[in-house]
C-alpha cells in the first residue's frame, strides 16, 4: 500500500465552497487577491511592502516591542529571537495561521497548521532569498468559547478542565488543573515518551498563571527550535495600532454592510457566518459581551454599561484593550499589525475569509492569499500492513462505510450482486405488455403497471436479501475492515479533528514531529497519508 495522499475531492471531507476554491472556479475570483501558488507571493509582496512599511516603521517597532514584552520570563532559542528581530527589517513578511487555545494542543490538525507555516516560510526563502519569513502563530486568547477548548481525547478517552469561564480565555487562570493532569497522568502510564508528555504538560500548565502564557510554553516547546513566533493579539500596544479602524466599526459600521453584499455572491454555498451591526466586544476580566447601537447609544449586552459616542471613542482613546474584534474584525486587526502574506487555516476559517474581502479594500488594508492548511491521516505500518492484506487503497478508506462494506461484500462475492441488467431485461419484457395493454382496456393497462412494479420491486428485495446473505458468509473479513476504518477514522470523522497528539507521540516520540514537518508541503493541494 503506498504512503500516498488522496485528492481534497475524493476525500470526501470537504465542502464545495473549499473544492471550488481550491479548483479556482472563476465565480470565485473577486473574493480573493492572488491563488497561492509560489510565483504568485512576488507581486503579493511588493503590494504588502507597499502597504505596510510606512509610517517611519512604527507598526513594525510596536510590534517587535510587543513580541518582546510577551516573551519575557520565557527561555526562547535563538532561531525565534532571531526572526522577532527580523519583523523590525522592511524585507521580512510573515505567514500565520491562528488557533484557539484548546488544552494540551486539542486536536491534531493544531499540528498540521503550525508545520504548515514553517514549511511554507522555508519555501518562500528559497524562491525569494532576498525577503525573510517569519511563522506566526496567533493565539486565540480573547475568546470566550471555553466549552470549545477545554478537553481533548487521548485514546477514546474524554480528558476535560471542568470549571466556569468568563471573559477572554487567555486570561483565564489555570488553576484547578492540577486535578487534569493526574487523570492524564494515570493514563499515560510509564515510559520515555510518556514521562516527556506528563513534564510537557505540568510545565505547560501547572507552572503558568494563565491559559495563553501555558500555551505559549507549549507551542514554544514543541516548534520554537524552528523559529515560530507566537503572538498574543490581547495587547495594549498592539491595539492603540488598531484604534483607527475601531473607531470606523463604531460610527460608520462599515464591516456590516461590505460583508453582507459579500454574502449575496456565496448564497449558492453554505455562509460561515454572519455579520453584526458592530462586530466588536467590550471586555474585562471576566467580560466580554458584544457592544450593540441602540437608541443612538452604544451597549454592552448582558450589563447596564451605556455609552454615548463621545464617550466610548474617548474610552477607545484612553483604553484600546477593552475593545475585542469578533470573528469579522480580528482578521483585519491580524492584517493591521502583521506584515503578513497570507493566512493558512482549514476548510471553515478559509470560508469566511472568503466573505471579507470587500472590508479589507474598504479599510485599505492588503488581503492576504489564504491557503488551505495541509491534511494528514497517520498509520501505523501495522494499519497499513491490515489494509494490504484486506486488499484495501486509501481510497477505500476514506470512502463512506456503507459504501464500503457494500463494494467490498460485492468484491469478495462469488456471484453478481447487482441485478441491473435483470431489472432491465424485465423492464423491456413489460415494455411489450404496455403496447398490448394501450390497445385494450384500460384496466388490463393498470393491472400491467401494478405487476411491473410489483416484480421490479421483488427483484430489489432479492437484491438487499443476497446482499445481506453475502455479507453474513463474509462477516469476518467485512469486520477486519471495519475495524480498521474505526481506527483511522474514530466515530467515522477525520482522525485530525479529534485525536490528539500524545497518543501518537507516546509511541513514537520525536519521530512524530519530524515526520510531519518532513512530509508536509504546504502549496500541495492533497490530503496526505503518513505512516509511522
């Protein structure tokens, strides 16, 4: 069985509006800047270059400033201090891709976003050496969602942070999570590897206060010796950058209005989501409520703050951190502060990038070029040595079980399951009775229809019933296959969307990693395979 990929398409697992995209269906061409292919990042960095390094580099200073400030008490190699420098020299561009802080990493594919901008950045620096390229990882810490992050599976294995949260994640304490490592600890038993995820995770969580300087330790540990920069959005300095195109969101609304006629060239397609009037919060510690305009005054929802315009554009003024993007306004505020060139993300964050263009040319912001993050199954050479001897492709697979367990009961069969030609024959048969039957009686015609369907119907019986008779001779060698697509694909999913990595890091350590950043080749449109 080779170790291969599978099409986007044939996956199975995307929508049309990703395998449109990704095959540039020119119905879809205004709603990007440039496809992302590698000889198209020269003009995108000329118009970045362009639209960015103004302003005596301020953006760039404030930026590195922030990064060094966010990175105090952390122990960092030298490549990452390296490229922070590197974000203050007009020539350097960034790749980033955004995550919510899910516990312990969450799913796989937080894997496969990070690789992804690592790899694209090596790739760039070769095509264009005269430019540097810096990964970016941008925290999702004002969130609110913490039933979104607060777990992740291990083995089958729910292993979840139970407690109340309010306000941005980020800022939320960890306290209380010493009880979750205990449970993952138990679970992880003994062993080299395992001892490496037990101290990953007691370092990344019981020795930070708060959830976004945890899973900065975490990301830094496990990608920070390939250069990853990671940025915390939730950043005063940061924001005062931002405060222009607040302010525009609070009196004008723009964001509203150019997203929603957006909306009207996707209506064919599924819209990811839906703007506000004002897509903006307030927050605090433990606040972060949408501001709504009613009455000719701005709101904040579930509190009894009111303000007047002049008041809350003199609160932005004074006090920028209380004002948190929503998931329409953060991708421009991402683009603000960030010399950036394009934004990796999955099939559901590239969907409603896809609605914003028109906000970005109306804020005079560059649109960065989005790409779909690389997709990875991994097997086991055991798996792969199981599907060989099923005589089973890739393809099967990932194909629906059903489907599956039916073509694979046909292939094993002796006999031809598919009475087609049968229904066919007796079609035509009845074909004749209606010539005589439309020259008789019209009740005789009746009688020949019923029969028709009567015996067309009994021949699809009998079809289901050899079927099923078929699979009962066969059930063991249907079972082995089953299993197997149970274990690469758990509750009929992608593997990437619920397994995390420490189950295939206590089997195999640092090869885990290393393969995948091996693999990997971010502007290769397929869903890759890689056995471990």
């Amino acid at each position: 069985m080779p170790n291969d990929c599978i099409s986007y398409h044939k996956s199975g697992y995307f929508t049309k509006l990703m395998i449109d995209y990704l095959a540039e269906k020119p119905e879809l061409r205004t709603l990007y800047n440039r496809f992302p292919k590698l000889e198209n990042f020269k003009q995108q960095i000329e118009e970045k270059a362009k639209n960015f390094n103004g302003n005596d580099n301020f953006n760039r200073q404030t930026l590195v400033a922030a990064l060094e400030n966010q990175y105090r008490g952390f122990e960092i190699s030298e490549i990452t201090k390296a490229n922070i420098a590197l974000l203050s020299d007009s020539k350097t561009f960034t790749i980033t891709t955004g995550h919510q802080l899910n516990l312990f990493t969450g799913p796989l594919y937080f894997l496969y976003k990070i690789v992804s901008i690592i790899n694209l950045c090596k790739e760039l620096k070769q095509a264009y050496p005269e430019h540097h390229f810096v990964p970016i990882y941008w925290m999702a810490t004002e969130d609110h969602d913490f039933d979104e992050i607060n777990y992740f599976h291990f083995k089958n294995v729910k292993i979840k942070w139970d407690r109340e949260s309010f306000g941005p994640v980020g800022r939320l304490s960890t306290a209380g999570l010493e009880e979750v490592y205990e449970v993952f600890a138990k679970d992880l038993g003994l062993g080299e590897n395992a001892a490496y995820l037990k101290s990953l995770f007691d370092n990344s969580y019981l020795k930070h206060s708060n959830l976004a300087d945890a899973t900065r330790y975490l990301a830094n540990e496990l990608f920070g010796n390939k250069g990853l920069v990671i940025l915390d959005g939730d950043d005063i300095s940061l924001k005062q950058l931002f405060i222009p195109f607040v302010k525009q969101e609070l009196v004008n609304q723009t964001s509203f209005s150019n997203v929603t006629e957006t909306n009207i060239v996707l209506k064919e397609y599924t819209i990811q989501v839906n703007p506000r009037e004002i897509n903006l919060f307030y927050i605090e510690d433990n606040i972060r409520e949408r501001i709504v305009f009613e009455g000719n005054q701005y709101k904040v929802n579930n509190s009894n703050l009111v303000f007047s315009e002049e008041q809350i554009l003199a609160l932005l003024e004074t006090n920028p951190e209380q004002f948190s993007p929503n998931v329409i306004l953060r991708p421009l505020y991402q683009e603000v502060i960030l010399p950036n060139l394009s934004y990796i993300g999955g099939g559901g964050e590239i969907a409603y990038w896809l609605q914003l263009k028109s906000n970005f040319e109306a804020n005079n912001i560059t649109f960065p070029m989005l790409l779909v993050r690389n997709s990875v199954l991994l097997a086991t050479e055991k798996q792969v040595q199981k599907a060989d001897k099923l005589n089973l492709t890739w393809a099967d697979l990932f194909s629906n079980q059903q489907d599956l367990f039916n073509k694979k009961t046909q292939e094993l069969s002796q006999f031809n399951l598919d009475f087609t030609e049968q229904k066919e024959h007796l079609k035509k048969q009845f074909e004749a009775l209606n010539q005589i039957a439309s020259q008789t009686h019209k009740s005789f015609k009746g009688a020949v229809k019923a029969q028709e369907i009567k015996q067309i119907k009994g021949l699809e019986n009998l079809e289901k019933r050899l079927l099923k008779a078929e699979k009962k001779i066969h059930s063991e060698k249907l079972e082995r296959i089953i299993q197997l697509q149970n274990e690469l694909f758990p509750n009929q999913s992608l593997q990437e969307r619920r397994n995390n990595f420490s189950e295939f890091y206590l089997e195999t350590g640092e090869e885990l990693l290393q393969k995948i950043l091996d693999e990997l080749h971010p502007l290769e449109q397929n869903f890759s395979v890689i056995t471990l």
